[in-house]
C-alpha cells in the first residue's frame, strides 16, 4: 500500500501544479528573486511597515475590531499568491495534514477535506510514536503539550470512527524554511496578504505560542548549524569560548555536540532535550541545570542574528541595535524578530553529582505520611540551592519524584553534607523513600543518565509561580498548602529548584528582576480529556485563573512567574512576566513590529489583540 508520506506528497504535488496552472508568467519566482535586496545584513534596518495588508473589519459585542484574515475571507489570497510563495520559498511550502491523518479516512481543514487519508502502515507509526518528542518534533506542526490546538485530530483505531479528524486550532500552510530567503519570504507574504504568522523551531510550547488556527506556519527547524570558537572576538568585552548555534538546534544536540570538543564544554540550556534553544526558550529567559552556577540562558547571549518583522536581517548585540539585544534576551517569545541564531557563551564541562529520591504511596493510603516528604523537601528548599545546586521534581498525589539533584563541580562528599539533614528529618518522621547517589565525570554523562524525556501531545492546562528565598524562610508551610490546593482541585507539579542569582546577581537583559531572588519556580498541570466540552474546558481554566494560581500567590510575596510555563490568561500578565521592565518592552515592539505580523500571546504590545469565535479568528480591538 502506498504510505501516508507518498500520498502526502502527491497531494503537495497536485496542490503545487494545480496552482502552476494558474500562474501568470509575471507572478513566477524561484528562490531567492523576491528578495533581491533584503538579504543584506542591514546595521540598521529600514522596518518599512507600508506594504502591511490592512486588517479585516469586524464586530463583536458591538465592538470594532480588525482582525487578520482567514479561508473564506475575500482577501484570501489567491491560489496564484500561494503558488507564488511556494516558488519563492523553492516548493517547501506544505498543506499541513496532521500525521493522526493517517488513522482515519478523511480529513477536513478551513481549505476543505481531503479524502482516502487513511494508511495502516503510517497509522501504525502514529500510535506507536504519538507520545514520543522526537517524532513530534521531525513533524511540520506537531505539538508537546495540545490543549491550545484543540486535539481535533489524533490516532483511531478504526479509520470510520465518529470523532473524524479536523484541524482545530492549528495553521493551513507550513513553510519548511530551508534557507534564510525562505524565513524571509514567509514574513513577507504574511505582512503583505494580512495572514496570521506562527513561528515554530521545535513545538515544544506549553501554551500555544507556536499554533493559531488558520495561520501560515513559518517552521525553521532544519536551521541546524553549530559552530564553536575558542576566543569571541564580537562586541563587548567577554573574550572566553563561545558557540552560534541555529535556529533549530535543541538542548540534547548542542550539549552533545559541546561535550565532544577536546576538552568537553557546556552551555545554559533546559532539561528537556527537545527544546530548541534559539526559539522560544531563549526569549523567555531560558532555565535549566546549569542555572544555579551560570545564570539563565540569556544571560550568557552575546549576539543574535535575526528577521525582522519588515523581512530583513540583522545583527543584535551590545554595540549593534542593543535595545532590539535587549528584548531578545527574555523579552517574550515571538514578539520582536525571528531568531536566525545565536551566539552564546561557553565554559568547560566539570564533574557533577546527580541524585534521585522517590516516596510512592500509591499502593498505601497514608496521605499525611506521604505529604511530609515533599512537605520536609520544600523546608531545605534554600539550602539546596544556596550549595549550588539545580533540583527537578514532580508531585502528584501520593507519588513525590525528585529526578535528578544536580551538584556540577561537586564531589559526593560535598552532595552528602548538604543533603544530610533533609535525609536525617525525612528518616525521623518515618517517611519511607528510595534514593541513589551517583558520581559523574561530566555533567553531559549525568545529564544522559538522569534526565528523561517528556511526553508529546499532553492535553493539558497550565499554570504555575515562582517562590523566593524569602518566602521558604517565612511561609513554607502556606506553599505547601498551596501545593495541596492543586492537588485538590486534579492537577499535578513540575518543580525547579534553583538561585540564579549566587552567581548573576544582576543581568541586562528583560527578565523579571525578581528571578535573582528565586528558589523553586513551580508549574501546576490540570490534564483536559481530548474530547471536552468547551463548558469543562471553561471550568479548568476558572480553576487554575480563579484556585490554583491565587492559592500559590497567596502564599508569596516574588511577583514573579515564568512567561513559557504559566496560565497566560491570567490578571497582571505584565507584572508577573517582567516586572518594572514592561514599559521598556513595549517601547521596543512598537519600533520593530508595531504592525502585529508576531503575535504570541500575553507578549508585550498584545492587550489589544483577542482570539474570536471559539478560539479561531484573531482580532484586534479599535
């Protein structure tokens, strides 16, 4: 049988000369002719905004609003327009069919249905590997976590099924950017035809920052170049080692890829592999194991390469359009330019010592014996970190995982002393726990051993805060009752210890100035069921905005939480994002995208744009 890949192709391939048919000779592009200047590496680029499309008029609730426009509209772009930008982007423009099609026997889009999707053999690969990051990841537009795309589409086991396969909330058109002329030819068709325009390097996204319904996916994932020096020689004053690394690189590939240098090297990446540095992550501040000794991710960028929202490249650093440097590092993902790479410091790798810690009281109904292991953890919270280390854990009912402790540049001897009386309280109270300790010649090796990979395509709500120093050492005990509220309520936790300020006390760059006082930034999860009424939806999301938040707020004094992991619906988004350097965000989006061609939401200049009609069209209010 012919795979779902070929059949795939061959609907790209009809789709591309059905549109050839109708191309007018003058309307014809290859590769890089629609932009014969724009490739310039401009110092100071024009950010000519005249061509921009106008928006398309609307009211809701007798309320103006101009909203970008979508399938059906009749400014729509023609079916020459496309096959115009699928010339200039050299055929790598896609139909997105979601890889679940396969499962099922048609698919239907806002561009209408494609018929006899089904394929066993790519079904088969689809429910094998449907949790897997890594395939999720190799796809045009798969997602991590999917509650934001509606999971309208996902594995079946028989192809006549009744919930059918749509697209949700997910873009029409993928460009499968190969070059930079194609990054730039995508924003360009975007800014010029009014399309919505979503960013994506990897899709690992909590919040639905890189899907949008009816938009034109602009995916740079195959921007994976990674190129080391010994001596950065570029604007400022560090002259230490150094990496640039390319768009579509994530954690595990450039902590591979540093660790085989002679001597091996490290870099401030997060904990999960697939991240992809140069996206998301770094615009949102980047924290991971290394936070603790290094700081945050952003705080070790020495240059960005980028496209801006007007289609052009540029360069930012200290020296070099250093407001633009500026928001980058932290400012909010998807708001001021298209990161093409970047260029970071690096540092020897050193030994480490991981450890892992687990009470299960799944099969032994003793809550109040189980809540006092995370409970006791929480207490020498600020001396785990103080030492120097990096803590992940997760915290369900009845089940408390601590993988991994993480102590770089520390011998066993010195992880013991600090972990000794959290193990002694824990010992006293009778809290059963298993543990293992373990050396490292690399943090790289710890970081393969102890690190695991998370699940793709969670349906899942999330909100989340950050605690400080200061609140452990007055109101531990309201944290915890926090904690026990989201627990109440059906959610779950991810917890980050670390102090990113022993070492970085201070930073010029956009985040929150509170993280240097962090000591556990905790996510809260509330898993959706895939086929839920927009009514239990609406209630999960009144119960993380209106319970779980508040009850975590209630207990802290920081203000802070982390723009990637947390609910961004909720009140005082600004605040809680960037604290006292909000104004200043917002003067930079209104100098380099004051169009909206970026959107993510909750990012700075954003207040006025609104997702319409049930999570489809988006609008801005007049």
């Amino acid at each position: 049988m012919q795979s779902f890949l070929l059949k795939a192709a061959a609907t790209a391939a009809f789709f591309t000369t059905a549109l050839a048919q109708d191309l007018t000779p003058n309307e014809t592009t290859n590769g890089t002719a629609l932009l014969p200047t724009l490739l310039s590496n401009r110092p100071t680029p024009k950010l000519d905004f005249r061509d921009t499309a106008p928006l398309v008029p609307a009211t809701y609730d007798g309320q103006a609003y101009g909203c970008k426009c979508y399938p059906g509209d009749s400014c729509w772009p023609t079916l020459n327009k496309w096959n115009a930008l699928n010339n200039s982007v050299n055929g790598n423009l896609i139909r997105h069919i979601p890889a679940a099609a396969a499962c099922h026997n048609s698919f239907t889009g806002p561009l209408g249905t494609v018929h006899n999707t089904y394929d066993a053999a790519a079904c088969a690969e689809a429910q094998a590997n449907w949790l897997d990051e890594d395939w999720a990841v190799s796809k045009p537009a798969e997602y991590i976590w999917s509650y934001a795309t509606n999971s309208t589409c996902i594995p079946a086991d028989d192809p006549n099924n009744t919930r059918g396969c749509t697209l949700g909330y997910v873009g029409v058109y993928v460009v499968m950017a190969k070059k930079e002329a194609h990054i730039a030819n995508a924003i360009n068709f975007a800014r010029q035809n009014n399309i919505r325009l979503i960013v994506r390097n990897t899709g690992h996204d909590f919040i639905g920052r890189s899907t949008g319904y009816g938009a034109l996916i602009l995916n740079t994932h195959s921007f994976q170049s990674i190129e080391f020096t010994n001596r950065y020689t570029g604007p400022g004053s560090y002259r230490g080692g150094a990496v640039t690394i390319a768009a579509g690189v994530q954690g595990r590939t450039i902590l591979t890829a540093a660790h085989n240098q002679s001597p091996p090297l490290s870099v401030v990446t997060g904990e999960c592999p697939t991240v992809g540095v140069a996206g998301g992550f770094i615009q949102g501040g980047g924290h991971g194991p290394w936070t603790t000794l290094k700081g945050f991710s952003v705080d070790n960028v020495l240059s960005f390469r980028v496209m801006t929202a007007s289609g052009e490249i540029t360069e930012a650093n200290e020296s070099q359009n250093a407001d633009l440097f500026w928001a980058l590092k932290g400012g909010g993902p998807a708001s001021f330019a298209v990161i093409l790479s970047l260029t970071m410091k690096t540092f020897p790798d050193l030994p480490s010592v991981g450890a892992t810690l687990y009470t299960n009281f799944t099969n032994a109904f003793d809550y109040p014996t189980w809540f006092k292991s995370p409970s006791i953890f929480h207490k020498y919270a600020n001396d785990f970190v103080d030492s120097g280390m990096y803590v992940y854990y997760e915290m369900v009912p009845m089940l408390f995982t601590v993988r991994p402790f993480v102590a770089i540049n520390q011998t066993v001897a010195q992880f013991n002393a600090t972990l000794a009386p959290f193990l002694a309280e824990m010992n006293l109270e009778g809290v059963p726990y298993e543990y293992m300790v373990k050396s490292y010649p690399t943090f790289y090796d710890l970081y393969m051993d102890l690190f695991e990979a998370e699940a793709a395509h969670t349906n899942a709500l999330t909100g989340g805060w950050a605690f400080s120093h200061d609140d452990f050492e007055t109101n531990t005990p309201a944290i915890m009752s926090g904690m026990q509220t989201v627990m109440d309520n059906g959610g779950f936790m991810i917890g980050h210890l670390f102090n990113s300020g022993l070492h970085v006390p201070s930073a010029d760059n956009a985040l929150h100035p509170g993280w240097r006082n962090i000591t556990d930034f905790v996510i809260s999860a509330f898993l959706v069921s895939d086929d839920a009424a927009i009514a239990e939806k609406d209630a999960l999301n009144s119960v993380v905005k209106n319970v779980a938040d508040p009850a975590f707020r209630a207990a802290s004094t920081s203000g802070v939480t982390y723009v990637n992991e947390a609910d961004p619906l909720q009140d005082n988004w600004q605040s809680h994002f960037w604290g006292a350097n909000y104004p200043r965000l917002l003067t930079t989006r209104a100098k380099w995208d004051p169009r909206g061609i970026f959107y993510a939401v909750s990012t700075p200049g954003t207040e006025a744009w609104e997702i319409k009609e049930y999570g489809t069209r988006l609008c801005k209010k007049l």
